[in-house]
C-alpha cells in the first residue's frame, strides 16, 4: 500500500509534522483525500503510541489553524491495522476554496494543493482566481432579487464628479452576473431596493429612551450613504466655550475619522447576511455597526495595520469613482490617529466602532453652537436672492433631477429653517416660491 494522490501516510505526530498543510492541500483539493498516522512512507504499519490524546491534538489543530471553518469537512477515527493502533483522518473537499493556514493568511505561505503524493505552495494567481470565485459573501456573484432596476440616481454622483456613464456601464463596473443579469451589487446601487438604513438618536446612554429616528433606505446606496453622512455632520456640532482670554472651539466627534469610520461601514458591510450597517447616537458616543466579521485571512492585527482584503471590491471601486473612498486601506489608520483600538469591538457576526463624544450629546448644552450645513444647502442658499419658484431654483443650481433636488437641497434647507414658502398653507400650490429666513440671511452674509 503506497501513498498516492488521495492518500498521505505520516509515521507520528510530532509538532514538527506539518499536519494543517496536509489537511489544507485536500480541502483545496477536488476530491479531497485521506491522511494516515501510524504508517511510515513506505507504507510500513508501526501504530501510534498515544491514540486517544493524538486524536485530541488533531481535532484541536484542525479545528484552530484552519481557516475557512473546516468543520463537518473531516473526521478523526481509529483504526487497526495488523494489530496496531492507528488513526484516519478523512477530509472532504471544501467548497469555500482556497483553505489556509490561520497564521499565513491567504498567502502561497498559508496556501497548499495537492500535487501527485506531495502537498505544495499555491501559487498566488490560483489563490486569488479561487477567492474570487466564491459566492459566499460576494454579491457580484449574487443575482438581484429584481431585474427591471434603474440607475438614474447613480449617473448623477458620477456627472457631479464630472464622470458618464455610458451604455457599457454595467459591464465596466461589473453589475452583471455570469449569466448577464443584474447582481447584488446592483440591486444596491439601484434607484429603487429594500434595503433600510437608519440613523438612530437616544437621549440617554442606553436604547431606552429614542428621541429620534431617520430612514435613508430603499434609494442607491451612494444617495443613502451621503445622507448619513450629512446626518452626522449636522449632529456633529461645533461646541464654542467662550472665556475671559480666548474662545475654545472643538467639534463633539473628528470629522475625518466620523467620515471614515461611516464609510467603512457601507463599503465593508457583508450585504449577503441581507443586514445593512447601522448607526446610533448616544448621550455619550456614537455606535456604527457593520455585518460580519473580519474578512477570511485578515487578522485585527492586520486589520489595524492597513491591510485590506475588500470584502465587496465593486463597491469600494464604485466609491473610488466618487471620491468617497481614498486609498485603500488608509481608512482604519486615519481613525487610529485619533481614537484607540479599544474603539474597535470584533464579534463572530458583526464588527462596531465606538466613538467617544468630547461632550454630553443633550439637547441642553448652554454653550453656542455652530450648525453644520451640507454642501447642497450651501449651495442653495448662495445662489437665493429674493422669491424663487423651484424650476428657478434648479435653474440656478444646475441641478435637473426633480426629486435629487427636492431630498438633498430644498427638504434640509426648509427643515433647517433657513428657507421658508411664500404660501406655507398649500404646499403643494403650482404658484409657490421660496425664500431665505432671517436665518439664512445670516448664514449667507458670514
């Protein structure tokens, strides 16, 4: 009996006996395979020494040093052999290829097929052209639930970025499955889907008491994304102490790390769970959760260091292309500058960013306040003069996209109370006009 392309034979187990890489290179390999303990290379039954705590240590390795999970993939049993004790580990091929070591990471390092009777490197090309082909977790290998979708929304981020979308674009941007229909990545950045994102507000420290809550769902994830973040911005308030030598101004969160750490949560979120990121404000922090758990083969060590294996890589491409994502990898980092690891909080199913307010979030803070105003509403307010009805209005901030118009620049700026309606009873009234508040007056005069 000799070894062969579906059986290995190792004479012991030793810590120097590379079992994890035998196991790996069957998991990877299509038919999986049979490793033997108590048979020497030859062939030659010498029987293991220790059976029941050999078979322990390689459930353990097996089960620890493996990633994907492997479990239900292999099975550790006794055997006799010409009446000597043995054990048989059978593995089945995994179907969540490639399999590595934990240690190494997907890397030809952490990475072994099956070769003839030897277990080897895996070249990175093949590592990458197996990951690639999952469809666990990847939601461009996954069909959209609905097929007549419509773009309009996202030809506009791309004109405002001075970028068009042509015919191909859903080719270009990799929208389309195997098959020629819309995927997942898609249906999520489609003028109309079911996903729901909620800004959550609390008056407490707990979720006791919701004072308020906001919806930016069920539009393209890009329209959803900008909407939360100028939802942040405008809860992010700018805290002025004024004393008897200078004025001391600090915003209650960073900025820049509040933008990051918001961004990650869209483009990092495992949308194929069909769970979307969340986002909640507290008397004392802010809580952004994203589903799922670190990517495969990236640990929080490396996940602190930069590294990035993109989870949903269309997406991030997509907001590459509209500059709200920079470089890749920079994200973790930029936030580190500011806040500490502590900040991080690693679950099997979710991953959550907690950031600490530099004051008590309350509706009763006696120092003065300066509002944070988007950049749509800038807009707005800048181009006012007197009465304007809306086409005037769009006419004047180049914007031709009724309902863009409507929910990005009239909605915040009415809400705001910067502008107000000449016939506030009739909303609706085909003769109505819009005009600056006292308190946009003096916004636009700073």
């Amino acid at each position: 009996m000799t070894e062969t392309n579906r059986i290995e034979y190792k004479r012991e187990l030793t810590p120097k006996v590379d079992i994890e890489k035998e196991v790996i290179a069957f998991l990877n390999y299509p038919e999986g395979g049979v490793i033997y303990i108590g048979i020497d290379k030859v062939g030659t039954v010498v029987g293991v020494q220790d059976l029941d705590n050999d078979m322990l240590v390689l459930k353990d390795r097996i089960k620890n040093n493996i990633q994907p999970s492997c479990l239900g993939l292999f099975d550790v049993v006794a055997e006799k052999k010409e009446q000597k004790d043995i054990i048989k580990i059978i593995v089945a091929s995994g179907s969540e290829k490639p399999y590595f070591k934990k240690k190494y990471g997907m890397s030809e390092k952490g990475c072994f097929r099956r070769l003839g009777t030897a277990a080897e490197p895996m070249p990175q090309r093949i590592i990458d052209t197996l990951y690639a082909s999952r469809t666990r977790n990847t939601i461009s290998k996954i069909g959209s639930p609905k097929q007549d979708l419509a773009f309009e929304q996202l030809h506009i981020y791309y004109q405002e970025n001075d970028k068009t979308l042509n015919t191909h674009f859903a080719t270009n941007l990799e929208l389309l499955t195997e098959t020629s229909h819309w995927n997942y990545t898609a249906y999520l950045l489609s003028d109309v889907n079911n996903i729901s994102i909620k800004v959550a507000k609390y008056a407490g420290i707990d979720r006791v008491d919701l004072m308020e809550t906001n919806e930016y769902g069920y539009c393209s994830l890009i329209k959803a994304c900008k909407s939360v973040l100028d939802k942040l911005a405008i809860e992010n308030r700018t805290i002025a102490k004024i004393t008897a030598k200078d004025r001391k101004e600090k915003q209650l969160w960073n900025a820049k790390a509040l933008r990051e750490a918001v961004i990650n949560a869209f483009v990092h979120n495992d949308f194929s769970r069909e769970v979307p990121p969340k986002f909640e404000i507290f008397n004392d922090r802010i809580e952004i959760t994203s589903a799922g758990p670190l990517v495969e083969g990236l640990s929080e060590s490396e996940f602190f260091e930069g590294f990035s294996i993109p989870r949903n890589k269309d997406l991030i491409r997509i907001f590459k292309d509209l500059n709200l994502v920079e470089q890749l990898g920079s994200g973790v980092p930029r936030i580190l500058t500011v806040y500490p690891k502590e900040a991080f909080h690693f679950s099997e199913n979710f991953l959550r960013i907690v950031l600490p307010a530099t004051e008590q979030v309350t509706e009763q803070v006696t120092e003065q306040v300066t509002e944070q105003v988007t950049e749509q509403v800038k807009n707005l307010l800048t181009v006012m003069q007197k009465e304007h009805n809306r086409n005037e209005l769009m006419q004047l901030t180049g914007i031709n996209h009724r309902e863009y118009f409507r929910s990005e620049y009239l909605k915040p700026a009415i809400e705001s109370g910067f502008i107000e309606l000449t016939i506030p009873d009739k909303p609706r009234s085909s003769k109505q006009k819009y005009r600056l508040t006292n308190k946009g007056k003096k916004y636009k005069s700073r």
